[in-house]
C-alpha cells in the first residue's frame, strides 16, 4: 500500500460528523497532493466504510475498551495511522460506528411508506419491521446495550444521532394521530412512550434470548419460534392501543 497519511489526530481530538467530512475531504485532495507526510488515497469512501463495518463487529463484540484499532486496522488492511486519520481517535471510530447503526435502521424504516397505509397496518408493519431487523441485526443490539454501560456518554457527543432519530419519533406521532383521528387507537398515549414500549418489545427479544431460553427451557430461535414471537409483539401494541 503505497498510502501516506497525515498525523493521527490526538485521543480526545473533534470527533463532530463535519470534522471527519473535512478528514475525508482531505483525504480525497491528498491524492493529488505531494508531500512527505502524505501518500495517495485511491478509495477514502470505500476505505471509510470498510473501516466502519469490521469496527462495528469489534465494538459489539468486545465494547469500547476491549476492541482494538490494531486489530481493526489488520482486519481492514489498513493501519492506525490511516484510521486515525479518518476518525481522530479510537472513541471518534466508537461514535462513527454508532451513527452509522442509526442512520441504517433509520434509513430503512423511511422506506416503509407507513403513510400510504391504513392506521393499523401501518403500525403492524413498522412492528413488524423492529422485530425483524432487531433479530437479523443483532450487533446494532450490542451496540446499545454496550453504549448504556458507557450511560450514554459517546452517544450525547453526537448531533447527528439526536437528528436520525427525530423522524422516527415524526412517524410513531403520525401513525397514532391517524389512527385516533379513525376511532381505531385510544387517545391518551405518548407517542415517545409508545416507541419506547415498541423498542423494548423488540430489543429484549433479542437481547435476552439466551438466558431466557435457558432458564426457561425453551428454544426461540427456531423459525415457528420467531414467528409466534413476532406475532405476539405485533399484537400486543395494537391491543395495546385499541380503545
């Protein structure tokens, strides 16, 4: 790899979306730009994303103060010096790797159309999808609950997942006006509250299912399993709702 990058930034450095969009701004310049402290960066985007993907494993697999940029770095092909260079630190890849699990189950569920449907549906379908995704993404899972060790402190240092998660919250208050305006959902429930009660349905579903099944002797994930367990979650928050 033929790459030169500048000085790593120091543990503790900006870890703001817009300072790493200015890393890898230049990062793209440093390509066309000679110089003994910087080499040609043939992908940054690529790059960056692969850095991402092999760090999220290692953070929910290990949380932050077990995962290692070393290791990282030799899993992407890439060094330390090049992913400091990208993220500042080891808790600016941390807060990265977070952002970009939200703004993936976020983006998703904007294409769920949830206002084409009837009220109803349109709660069932976005159940539906919490479940699934929840259950096929199990590391977003490890990820939250290893940044609620941390009690939140990485995730309030980023503007940008305060803002992916607003639309959300936009289309729960939406589906539930709709559906008070129809007679078919009661009138006296929090639209915050009801995310919330939506995403521990879901979360524990996977967050506990091993110690569950153990203690109680049951498998759960076999496929009739986690279908009859969705199924209950969708129809507990639509009863829940009913008037």
């Amino acid at each position: 790899m033929n790459e030169m990058v500048q000085k790593p930034q120091p543990k503790g450095a900006d870890i703001r979306p817009e300072t790493r969009a200015g890393r890898q701004r230049a990062a793209r310049d440093a390509a066309a730009t000679p110089g003994a402290e910087r080499v040609r960066i043939n992908d940054p985007d690529r790059t960056m994303a692969n850095i991402l993907q092999v760090a999220t494993a290692e953070f929910a697999d290990k949380g932050l103060a077990g995962a290692r940029i070393d290791e990282i770095a030799a899993l992407t092909s890439t060094s330390k010096r090049m992913i400091y260079y990208y993220f500042g630190s080891k808790e600016g890849l941390y807060v990265a790797v977070l952002e970009e699990a939200y703004r993936r189950i976020r983006r998703i569920e904007a294409e769920l159309h949830l206002e084409d449907l009837p009220p109803e549906q349109a709660l069932r379908t976005l159940v539906g999808f919490t479940v699934d995704y929840q259950l096929a993404n199990p590391d977003f899972i490890r990820l939250v609950m290893n940044e609620n060790m941390h009690r939140g402190e990485f995730i309030t240092r980023s503007a940008t997942i305060q803002e992916l998660n607003i639309p959300v919250i936009h289309a729960v208050h939406n589906v539930y006006q709709r559906g008070v305006s129809a007679g078919v959902f009661r009138p006296d429930v929090d639209p915050v509250d009801l995310h919330m009660s939506i995403s521990a349905l879901c979360f524990f579903n996977v967050s506990n299912r091993h110690t569950f099944g153990v203690i109680f002797k049951r498998s759960l994930d076999t496929p009739a399993a986690t279908a009859q367990r969705r199924e209950s979650i969708i129809e507990m928050v639509v009863r829940f709702l009913r008037p």
